[in-house]
C-alpha cells in the first residue's frame, strides 16, 4: 500500500480487499451448510452417488482445471435462509412452497411437496419431488448442499471494534478497551461439511464457502471426525448491509460501478453502456460469487435524456423504494466537440445534465417511507479545482468557443459537487430522509482512462505501465470509500459533504459558493423542465 513519514490510520477495508482479492484465487471453492434443513426426495429417481464440483470458476483459468467430488443421496441438506414457506418479498428467488429452485452441480430441480414441522412451528425437514434439469422446468436459483454430512465447528468473526481508530480520543472518549466488540466472535458448533472438505482440511489451509466467504482452519483442530473447525476470513466489514435494500448504481459494468456492485450483496440496478457489456460485467460478477437475482442490468447512455428516463421508469416499475443512488458514470478528456441529441456538449451532458436528470427523477422512490434514510452519492475528481469561475459560464458550457477537453472534464465535475451541495440544502430544508454527499475516490486505473495520454500514446503506455500500480489504485481499492459513503453508520446523518479516503475533505471553494450553487441549481431544473416539456409535447 506504500509508505508515509506522516502519522495516519488506514481502513481496515483496505486490507480486507487485498485479502479478498488473493483468497478468490487461491482459496477453492466447497459447500458448507452453516444453518443446516433437512431436505428428503420422495419421488424414486436415478441419482448419481458422487458429484463432480470446480475448484475455482470458469474466468479463472489458471484455477479452471481443478475439481473435486462430492457425496450426493437422497436426503440433503440446505441453508435454512434459502426457504421460505411463504415468501413476502418478490426479489426472494430462492425455495417456496410455490417456487422450485434446483441444485448446483446436479442437475435437478426440487419442487416442495410437504413441509414437517415441531410444536413451535419450526421446520424439520422438506419433502420434495426433484425432477432432471430442463429448459422447460429451469428454475430462477440454484442454491449450494450439503450431502452425508459431518459436523463441524465453525467460527464467525466480525470487527473487534465498533470504531475505525478506537485509539482516537475525539471518536472514543473512554479510551480503546471501553469500544470492544463484545459480539465480535459467534461459533456455530453443527454445521456440515462434506468429507471431501474434511479430507483436505489441514491447519492453516483455506477455503471459500460458496455464498457464505473465506474460511481457514483454526490450529485447535484436530483429525478426529468431527473436531474441524474453521474461522471465517474477513469480506467486506460492512455489517450494517441487510436484506431489502435496494441500489442504482451508474456506470456498472466496469472499474469503480462494478467493484461497488460486488461488494453491496444487494439488489442492485446496473446502468450498462451497452447490452453487451452489462452481459460481460453480470457473467464476471456471477463468477465472483454475486447472486444472479439480486442483479438486473438496464441500458444506460448517459448522453441521452430518453435512456436516462427509461432507466429510471423501469426501476419505478419494479420498486416502491430506492436506499441509494450511486452517481459514478463518467468520460474523461473526450477528445472532439460533440453534440448531444438534446443539444448539449457531450462531456457536460455524460458527467453532469444526465446524472442530475436521473437524481431528480428517482428523488421520489428515495423519500418513499419505507426507505428510512437513503443516500445520494455522486463521485467526483480532484481537477475540478482546476477550473475557474470563468470556465464554468453556463452560457457558453454547449458552444464550440474555446472548447478544451480538459477544461470541460474539470467543468463537469465542479458542477457535479455545486449541484451535491445545492440538492443537500434544498432535502434538508424540506425534512427529507435523503442525504446527499460527494466522493473523490482517488486515481484508479480504470477505462475512465481510456482518452488520456496514457492510454491513447504507445510510447507513453509502454513506458508509464511497469510503474502505475505504484501511483494508481485498482478499481477495488477506489470503491472503499464510495461503500463507506453508502454503507457506514458514521456517516447515516452526514449531507453535503465532500469525502475522501474514508474522511471529510475540503472541496474546491467554488463548489462552496452559495451565489452558484443558486444559479447553477436553478439553470439544471431549467434545462431538464425544458427537456419534459419537449418530450410531452413529442408524445402528443
């Protein structure tokens, strides 16, 4: 991560990402069942007594070769969290007393026939009719098993502190022993594993448990049958994530957006360039570990007002709320002066009119009631201090005079924290539940890249290669701020506030001045009410 002479604390998350990021490739892949259902096939059917599974996914190719063979009967077991008798929630895509859900690696499809439960109404066991995999019969979920199980001890760690530096006085007071996680440690003493697992469970050796995370075994284990026990690795620390939230997140399908969508584990709505890309992004997410069903991809071109509106209209559709908005799509330095279909030049209209339209447009689903506080987000670059008063003329913003593409990138992203600010005072004033904040996530080198010397020059590529991992981040290392932003409860009442590297930042003072954040405000609700009227009167 480099060296500094000055004093500084760095996240924890950063080193959990690293970590992520070697385990995804070195740790294989095995199914786990922490909180075990008993599942029975009634119907007879041919079944195969072992079962093939990969070590690592298809994309990792120097892994793909690896396999190992599990125990399969006629009697399983599930998560208890993938059943549900009656499930409330239409994003729930896994196993219901009217939903069938089919089993990875095997090839068939459960369909609930019986459920048998104990006096406190507590399921037991499912019986259920399994049928070959078909086309005609494919479920929406496959869920991971466990087959002839042992049982095993199995060690759950979160943080050890509920504050990032519990040694910083302002942030604990009491000093660091009074800000101890007593809850940091929780041992399930029954969970089943596969014997193939425990064949290969020396100390120290680790595995992913599929959609569960990385585990290692604990030094206190022993060979003894059912004397395995395994600590969990840390993901992604945000403990505050919960089932039902819902995100749109722009520019999904690549560098910052993508990283971001991995690590929500949420329902998340991925505004795509292009059909192809947002295949590309969902098939290399998928492969990570990502739920298939928590992700729904939506053509999105920043440059057209109309796709915008469609991105928005089609998650009305489907939702009643929206927790969280994240503004990260993005051009940089594009090279000519161009126009877009509703008269804007085109940098302005991709990093700013569009995601103000989209805002503005989903404000509605955010202030919905049973969305308690969601959270507004727009990423930004530094180089917006390098714009002038002057340049940001919001008369000559769409004309050819003097167009430079860095003075229009810088433009666009100046204006993208003056609106942040303006939109955050205009929700406070109405005592709306929706914080609006801006994020510098720092250099990354990602496809954002992609129109600047070092990418457009040969020479200056080759050259600059060997050397830009030092200077610049990865597309992970620039989405843990962004997640801190939309996650953390250390920041749930911040608004209108500029963050950077997991702390509050000076923004450029232009961004500060309320005279322009007046009249840049009033100028974008100008431009997008002429844009619906424009559109309604088309439609009639």
């Amino acid at each position: 991560m480099g060296l500094t002479t000055a004093l500084t604390a760095v996240d924890p998350m950063m080193l959990e990402a690293c970590v992520r990021d070697v385990l995804n490739v070195t740790a294989p892949r095995h199914m786990a069942v922490l909180n075990p259902l008993k599942v029975r096939f009634a119907n007879p059917v041919e079944l195969p007594k072992m079962v093939e599974v990969p070590d690592f996914p298809n994309t990792l190719s120097d892994k793909s070769t690896g396999k190992h063979h599990v125990q399969f009967d006629s009697t399983i077991f599930i998560e208890a969290d993938d059943f549900k008798e009656h499930a409330d929630d239409k994003h729930f895509k896994r196993f219901t007393s009217t939903q069938a859900v089919g089993l990875k690696y095997v090839g068939l499809v459960m369909i609930l026939q019986e459920i048998k439960k104990n006096h406190l109404g507590e399921f037991m066991e499912l019986i259920v009719k399994v049928e070959k995999l078909t086309e005609q019969n494919k479920p929406k979920c496959f869920i991971h098993w466990v087959a002839k199980p042992i049982s095993c001890e199995v060690r759950l760690y979160e943080r050890l502190f509920h504050h990032r530096n519990p040694e910083d006085s302002n942030e604990v007071p009491g000093g660091f022993l009074t800000d101890v996680n007593k809850d940091s440690l929780h041992v399930i003493n029954d969970a089943y594993i596969d014997e193939s697992l425990r064949r290969c469970a020396k100390v120290e050796s680790r595995f992913q448990f599929e959609r569960v995370g990385f585990f290692v075994v604990d030094p206190d284990s022993t060979d003894t049958k059912n004397n395995c026990r395994l600590r969990r690795t840390k993901k992604y620390a945000g403990q505050e994530r919960c089932d039902g939230k819902i995100y749109a997140v722009t520019g999904a399908d690549s560098g910052i957006g993508l990283e971001i969508v991995c690590d929500l584990v949420l329902r998340v709505y991925m505004g795509s360039r292009s059909e192809l890309t947002g295949e590309k992004a969902f098939e290399a997410l998928v492969n990570r570990g990502c739920d298939p069903q928590l992700m729904v991809i939506i053509r999105l071109r920043m440059h057209s007002f109309a796709s915008v509106c469609n991105f928005a209209d089609q998650i009305f559709q489907h939702e009643h709320k929206l927790d969280g908005l994240v503004n990260n799509a993005a051009v940089m330095f594009y090279p000519k002066f161009q126009m877009t279909e509703n008269g804007h030049e085109y940098t302005w209209q991709v990093n700013y009119l569009g995601h103000a339209l989209l805002t503005e447009k989903l404000l509605p689903l955010m202030k919905a009631t049973d969305a308690p506080r969601a959270r507004i987000l727009f990423l930004v670059s530094r180089l917006q201090s390098y714009c002038s008063s002057t340049e940001l003329d919001l008369k000559t913003v769409d004309t050819r005079d003097g167009w430079d593409r860095f003075e229009a990138y810088s433009r666009s992203k100046l204006a993208l924290t003056i609106y942040a600010f303006a939109l955050a005072k205009r929700l406070a004033a109405d005592n709306a539940s929706v914080t609006v904040n801006v994020c510098y996530p720092g250099a990354c080198f990602t496809r954002l890249l992609r129109y600047t010397p070092l990418n457009t020059n040969r020479i200056v590529r080759l050259c600059s290669k060997p050397f830009l991992w030092y200077f610049l981040k990865t597309a992970r290392e620039g989405a843990q701020t962004p997640l801190y932003c939309l996650l953390s409860p250390e920041v749930e009442h911040e608004t209108g506030r500029y963050l950077n590297n997991f702390k509050k930042a000076e923004p450029s003072p232009l961004a500060l001045d309320v005279e322009l954040q007046d009249n840049l405000f009033n100028y974008t609700l100008h431009v997008l009410n002429l844009f619906e009227t424009l559109a309604a009167t088309s439609r009639t």
